[in-house]
C-alpha cells in the first residue's frame, strides 16, 4: 500500500491517465491529483476520490500548481492521436514540449521524489523503419541519429533529452518510458485521434451492423506493428517509475508484431466476418515497419509485457461494441 505517498497524473482525463488514476487510487495512495485541458465531460474516465482539476498544462503557472505537494508526477499530457492525428497537426504537437519544460521546472522547485515521462516509439530514426517485417525490431539506441517522426516524435525526443539534463544538472529524478501503440477500453475509438486497434475494431461492427462488408484500411495492409494492452502498460510504468537504478529511456511495448491486415484477421474472426479489404493508399500510414525489442526491459526488469495481442482485442472489441449500441 503507498499510503503516504501523493501524486500527480497530468493528461489524466486520457485514456492511459484514467486508467493509472484508477489504479493509484486502488493501491491506497494518499492524494491523487488528476489534470486535463479538456472538461471533465470529456474525460475517458472521472475519478470523485481524486482531486480533478481543468487547467493547461502548457502555462507556467499551472504546471507550478499541479506539481507543489506532489510526491510523484506522472506526465501523459500532450497533443496526440493516431497517424491521422499527428501527420496534420505537426505544429500542434510541438506546442507538447511547454508542459515537459514547465513541469520540470516545477519538480525542480518542489524536489519531488520521481519525475515520469511518456515518451514514444515515434523518437525512433526514420531510415530503420523502411520496411515491412515484423523482425523490425527497434532498440532503445536506434533513436540516434535522430531522425524521428516529424513533429509529434521531435518533441518526444527533445523532451527526453530535457529530463536527463534535469536529472544531470539538477537532481530531478527522472524516467523515460518509450512507449509502443498502448490500446484497451476506455480508450479514443472514433473522431479522428484513434489508433489502429480501436479504428479497425469500429470499422469491422461498422460494416457488419451496415451490412456492407467493405472495410477500408490506411496504406497497402502490410505496414508492421506492435500493441501492448493497457494493463501491460500500467504494470510497466510502476515498474519504471519506482526503480532506484534504472534512469534511461527504455521501450515499453509487446514484441508481437503483426502486419495490418493480420490485426484485421483477428478482428474479423472475433466478430465472425469476412470483409472486402479496399486499401487507401493515400492515407496517413505512418512508418513501414517498428516493433519493440525487449531485450532491455527483460535485462532490467526480467519483464515484458505478455498478454496475447488476441486476448487484449476482444476486449477492445467488446468494449467499443458496447459503446456503440450505447448511443
């Protein structure tokens, strides 16, 4: 039980925030403070035993006021989505690196005792994810050269350098988890900012529901990715938050690669369907090829996330099918 402990979750009206909030507050923690831009209407989730506060986190004075009393602080806040999301709002999610800058600056004034920063598999260069096999296996030095995903990946990759420099220069204890396509309930499921299990998982009841098999997939299909279920994740970010030795960015996501199409045939065969596959190879699709290499979490940690990519699919499928005959 962490009793005593106190602690921030900014971008917690997200969908990885809300699920952390959930399990701080079920591990006993003292005080839980939540903050978000958005209204709480618009929050994935709503805690009333957390303390949840609307504020922008990109102002000075607001990050100042998330942080003073704050043991523990947990960033998730920044603008982002899906490729669709972050191919067309470049500037947008620059704008991100104010709300590392200012909470750093404030974990530095109030010396909390651990400092958490989300970071992404989008850091990673560019030249190592040309192609489409699921062996693309990308290591935590891969980042350099940089040549991350422009914009959204940019400021990722500059924020991680800001929290080791605090750690250097001024004793903030930071950590730095880079992480690889997280997805589950509660999560962005249509609108424009979902990711790829929640969009295909829409699109399959979509077409069932409509009767019109067809379902239209963002490039040729073949593109290769990981996805790490949402309780893997929360397992890792404590892993990473509470270590005494282990300060470096390091990737937090599942080896079990697919292509596209293979995340398709599993959602198919969870809603018992066959559709037409039309591809549009004019969408936003991001980069060819990126999986998680392990072998650094395990050597650390001697964990990795594990649930079967099936498994944490018919959750979300079950989910988002609820939510849609919910309306």
């Amino acid at each position: 039980m962490e009793s005593n402990k106190t602690a921030v979750v900014c971008g917690g009206g997200g969908f990885i925030g809300g699920h952390l909030v959930a399990d701080l507050l079920k591990q006993g923690y003292k005080k839980v403070r939540v903050v978000d831009i958005k209204p709480t209407s618009e929050w994935y989730q709503v805690h009333p035993q957390a303390e949840n506060v609307v504020a922008d986190l990109n102002l000075k004075d607001a990050s100042f006021a998330a942080v003073k009393g704050m043991d523990v602080v947990w960033n998730l806040a920044c603008n982002m989505g899906g490729m669709g999301f972050i191919e067309t709002n470049k500037g947008l999610c620059m704008i991100s690196v104010l709300i590392n800058t200012h909470l750093l600056l404030a974990c530095r004034e109030y010396g909390v005792k651990r400092y958490f920063y989300a970071s992404s598999a989008c850091v990673y260069n560019a030249d190592k994810q040309k192609e489409k096999k699921i062996e693309t296996f990308l290591k935590e030095e891969d980042a350099y050269p940089a040549m991350a995903e422009d914009g959204y990946g940019w400021e990722k990759l500059f924020s991680e350098r800001m929290c080791r420099h605090f750690r250097e220069d001024y004793k903030v204890p930071t950590r730095v988890a880079r992480f690889h396509n997280v997805y589950g309930p509660f999560g962005t499921w249509n609108g424009g900012r979902e990711k790829a299990p929640a969009a295909i998982c829409r699109k399959v009841l979509e077409a069932k529901a409509s009767g019109k098999h067809e379902i239209e997939i963002w490039g040729d299909g073949h593109q290769t990715r990981s996805f790490m279920y949402i309780t893997d994740c929360l397992t890792g970010i404590h892993k990473i938050t509470d270590s005494e030795t282990w300060h470096d960015p390091i990737n937090l996501g599942s080896a079990e690669g697919v292509t596209i199409n293979q995340l398709v045939d599993i959602v198919e065969d969870i809603a018992g369907i066959k559709l037409k596959r039309n591809y549009n190879l004019d969408a936003p699709k991001g980069v060819n090829g990126r999986n998680s290499d392990n072998t650094l979490i395990n050597k650390v940690f001697g964990w990795e996330p594990k649930l079967p990519l099936r498994t944490g699919m018919e959750l979300t499928y079950k989910w988002i099918h609820d939510q849609m005959h919910a309306k």
